[in-house]
C-alpha cells in the first residue's frame, strides 16, 4: 500500500532540480518544438473531423515502431513508416466522413494487434515497450531528438505554406474546389503532414495519448475564440505549456512524463470550456464578437 | 455580341441506360440570368457539376470563356446550397468572404490593405458589416447564406453559379439573396446560371429558363417555355401551367416532387 507522503513525493519531487534540469534541457526543446507543431495542426484536425483518424493513426505507429524496435531498427522511423502509411491508406480511402471512420476502426485494431505482437516476441527491454504506447521524451537521446525536431519544422513549414487554402478546403470543399483549388491533392497532402506529426507526438505522449497534444489544445482554443489567428496561437500556447510543464514537473518523480502532460492538456480545456460558456452568458453579442464584456471582466 | 461566358454545344449526359439530356446547345451571355429549373433528378445539379468540370459530359463540349472547362475556376463564383457552418469553425464573417477573394493563395492568411477594403465593402454591399467580426457559427442560415453571396461576388467574377441557394431560406431572405445575386449581374455583368426547383423568387431577373424534365429540355424566356402546351409536349402528358398573382404554378408533372412547389423542399436529384 502506498502511503499518502510517498504518493505525493513520488508524482511532485523537486530535489536536485537543478541539476536535473540541465540534463534534460534538449528534451524540453524538443517539446517545445512538438508543443508548436501540435498547436498549429490541432485546429485542422478538429476542422476537418480528424480526431479518430489522429487516434487510428497513432495505433499504426505504434506497430511501425514495435516493428522497428524487434527488428533492431531505428524507432523513431519504424514509428513514422507506420504512421505515414496509416494517414495515407485513410486519406485516399476515407474520403467521406463515414466511410473514414469505418475504415480507422479497421485499421486500428489491426494496427494494436501488430504491435502487440512484435512487442510480445521482443526480448529487450520492457521499458522500451511501454514507453511506445506512454511516451517518454526524456529517454530519447539527443541524435533522435534532432529527428523529431527535424521533422516537425518540416511538417511546420508544410503547415504554413498550404495554411490559407487547406483553411478554405476544410470550412468549405465544394466551394474550393469550384475555385479551382487542387481540394483532393491538399487532402491527402494533409494526411501525410499528419501521419509526420502523429509519429513524432507519440515520442513524447506515447500512441495512446497523441490527442492530448494534437486535438485537445486546438479544441480548448477553439471554445474561446474565432478569430483565425487567435485559434492557433492559443493552441500553440496551450499545447507547448502542457508539453514543457508535463517535463517539468515530471521530473523529479521518475514516472512517464505522459500523465502530467494530459493532465494538464486537459485542465486547460476545463478552464477553456468554462470561459467560453460565462461569455455566453454574459451576452450573446460579447461571446460574438469575442471582445472581453467591458474593460476589466475576463 | 460580346463572347459568351460559358458554352455547351451537343451536350449530352447520361448514367448507365438513363440519359439525363442529350444535344444541348446553351449559350450564356455576360450579364445574362439563366434559371435551371425541372424535376429532381433531371441532372440539373450534374449540369452544374458539368460546369465546374467535376462531372464528365458523355458527348459535347462545354467551354468557359472560350476554354474548355477543366476542373474548378477563379472566374467561378460558385453559391451552394445554405448548409449550416460547423459549431466552433474559427472563422468570422469577414474571414468568410476573404477566402472568395484570397483563399486560393499559399501562405499564411494576412490580407493586403486593398483586400481588406474589398472585403469591408463586399460585406456592406451583402448586408453583414453588422456582424463581420461574429464567428459564422453563431450566425442565422439567412445571414450565412448572404455572407456565401459575398464570398462568391468578392472576386467580381465572371459565372455565378448557384445551386439552389435559396433553399430552407425564409421569403425575406429568399428576396434578399436572389437580389444579391441579381444585382452582381447587372452592377458588374457576371453571367448568372441558377438551379432552383421553383422559379417564383427570381421570376422577375429572369432572362432565360432551361426547363429539363423527362430526358427533354427547352431553353427560352418565362413566357416561352412556361406553358402549359409546352410542359405537355415535355412531359407527354397534360399539364397545366397556372399563374396566379404573379406566380407560377406547375400542376399535373407526373414527377410527384413538383418544380414549382414551394413546400417540396429538401429533396434533390441524385449524383
């Protein structure tokens, strides 16, 4: 039985934090990094009715990167393999909402039962399993943070040149396309910027955990504001606070990291939900125009 | 005359046996009002599809000034019908119409000074300066739908192209977005080319009406093709064209989803 003290120093311990802090110094980069890539793509995601997708995307991950692990192969690109490959099957079969859905529920399970399977006859490490499916920035060491960082500035880049048609083909398909917008090409071009962004996320959160950095601060933005450049900001402050405040305070303690970052990712949509329905209430017109009700509220 | 803004000559359509029209020829002038109007399923929505180059003619050409139609346009303008914007879309009004204007550029979305005041006065000109800066979920189905008319004529462009776009609107805004419409026309001379199962709302703007029904078409004004004599021919059996106060009613089509009544809303033709 653990005692109440224990419980306590084991998820918040703050001794030798200095100390600690410094060796993890490129981790918490590194997760600010992922932090901006999970902001910016999370209002797509959630435009485009993509958070099951993000979630069937990451249990294929998860088997390219249970693959990579018995085969004695890089992980982080086992776990991209996986994850591309995933984002494109749904994008070029899926693309009417209902068929999508069908198809991850396919996937996904197939995808777990892979991965399981290639764990199963692994014969290293078992912390190394569970971190695929809880994440563990910390433990990746600094080459392969370089990759992730690597891959998300790419992804970032991809994001901000397609940012202002893929807005119009995701509010409004049949009209973008009528204005000669390649609707079909940025769809699956998405997908795979997505399948990028799902295999680096699980690195820090793990495959079952990726919504909490791809949806959930997009969604807490979303329920305050929007303005479209207000949206993404918030969401990338909102997914980078929980990221690096999740290494943080998980420092001490010796447990995944993952508990700390979803816990936080979530509080902030708490709050973000609350402060959207005061607005509401203290008038349609405030909650409208998304101008703070009279200086000195909000 | 000047050169027509969209084209289709021995046009034809059809899916498996059922073919839709055959030998279409269809001239549409600039500042020209056409209204396609028939049954459901008469493949007026597979013209529009024809048009926008997403639907394959099974003989015939159709150009757009004077090219042949390849996929969408800029110099589309392109009205669907009023569907309602997803709750929490973050999107305003303004940010709306803006897309009609720029939506097809790369890049991140910042608006040159002359944009804005393009999109300040498209927005004055539909009616929505009052809420330009509301999240379009928030908005009502008349203010999206007029708010879909200016990302539409934002651009100025040469082909309105609306599908059925006044459909689940109340009447006064029925009139205000069929005026909208109108007016791009004659203010601007874009060509207007209107799918719509009743007539009634834009009988007054009206140029020219491409009835299709039962594999047939006629192409003319009101008077010509909205006629009992007509519509029988069509149809291959008596029907009557009545017109009481200014409105046009159609009774007797076998096709029990009547062009021209008001209440068979929702419904639409397949593919």
């Amino acid at each position: 039985m653990l005692h109440t003290d224990d419980f306590w120093s084991q998820i918040f311990n703050f001794t030798d934090y200095g100390q600690l802090l410094l060796l993890v110094r490129n981790s918490i980069l590194a997760g600010a990094v992922l932090g901006v890539l999970g902001g910016l793509i999370g209002p797509f995601v959630v435009m485009r009715d993509l958070a099951f997708a993000v979630h069937g995307i990451s249990e294929l991950s998860f088997a390219g990167a249970a693959a990579a692990l018995l085969l004695g192969a890089n992980v982080v690109a086992g776990s991209m393999v996986g994850s591309i490959l995933a984002a494109l099957l749904i994008g070029v079969l899926g693309t009417r909402a209902r068929e999508r859905n069908s198809i991850i529920a396919v996937l996904m399970p197939f995808g777990l039962g892979l991965g399981i399977l290639f764990l199963a006859l692994y014969k290293g490490r078992s912390a190394n399993k569970f971190g695929l499916l809880t994440g563990q920035i910390v433990s990746v060491d600094d080459p392969q943070l370089m990759v992730l960082v690597v891959v998300a500035a790419i992804v970032i880049l991809g994001l901000l040149v397609v940012w202002r048609p893929l807005t119009f083909a995701s509010v409004d398909a049949d009209v973008a396309r009528a204005k000669g917008l390649p609707v079909v090409g940025l769809s699956i071009g998405f997908m795979a910027l997505l399948g990028l962004a799902t295999a680096v996320s699980i690195q820090v959160v793990g495959a079952l955990l990726v919504l909490s950095l791809l949806v959930t601060p997009a969604a807490a933005a979303m329920r305050v504001t929007s303005s479209p450049v207000l949206t993404p900001i918030l969401s990338v402050a909102f997914a980078v606070t929980s990221i690096v405040g999740g290494i943080l305070l998980a420092l001490g303690g010796g447990l995944p990291i993952s508990p700390y970052v979803t816990t936080i990712s979530f509080a902030i949509y708490l709050a973000c939900r609350m402060v959207g329905r005061q607005r509401a209430r203290t008038g349609a017109v405030d909650a409208r125009t998304l101008v703070p009700a009279g200086s000195g509220q909000l | 005359m000047s050169q027509a803004v969209l084209s289709l000559r021995q046009a034809s359509l059809g899916f498996g046996g059922r073919r839709l029209w055959q030998d279409l020829d269809l001239d549409v002038a600039p500042g020209e009002f056409l209204a396609v109007i028939g049954p459901n399923g008469t493949g007026k929505t597979s013209l529009l599809k024809t048009i926008l180059g997403q639907q394959t003619l099974t003989s015939g050409t159709v150009s757009l000034l004077g090219h042949p139609v390849n996929g969408g346009n800029g110099e589309i303008g392109y009205i669907p019908q009023q569907k309602l914007i997803d709750q929490g879309t973050p999107l305003r009004a303004r940010d709306l119409v803006t897309l009609g204007l720029s939506g097809k550029r790369w890049g991140l979305p910042f608006s040159s000074r002359e944009e804005r005041a393009r999109v300040d006065e498209t927005l004055a000109r539909v009616g929505a300066s009052d809420f330009a800066r509301s999240p379009v979920s928030h908005l009502s189905g008349g203010e999206q739908q007029r708010l879909r008319v200016g990302q539409a004529v934002v651009g100025n462009p040469r082909l309105l192209l609306c599908d059925e776009p006044l459909l689940s609107l109340d009447l006064a805004n029925q009139k205000a977005v069929s005026e909208l419409i109108n007016r791009q026309r004659i203010e601007f001379g874009a060509a207007v080319v209107f799918v719509t199962h009743d007539v009634n709302p834009i009988l007054d703007m009206v140029d020219r009406v491409l009835y299709l029904a039962a594999g047939r078409f006629r192409i003319g004004t009101p008077d010509e093709v909205l006629r009992s004599e007509v519509l029988s021919e069509m149809y291959g059996t008596p029907v009557d064209v009545l017109r009481s106060r200014g409105r046009i009613v159609v009774v007797g089509a076998p096709d029990e989803a009547a062009p021209h009544d008001h209440h068979a809303l929702g419904q639409r033709e397949a593919s």
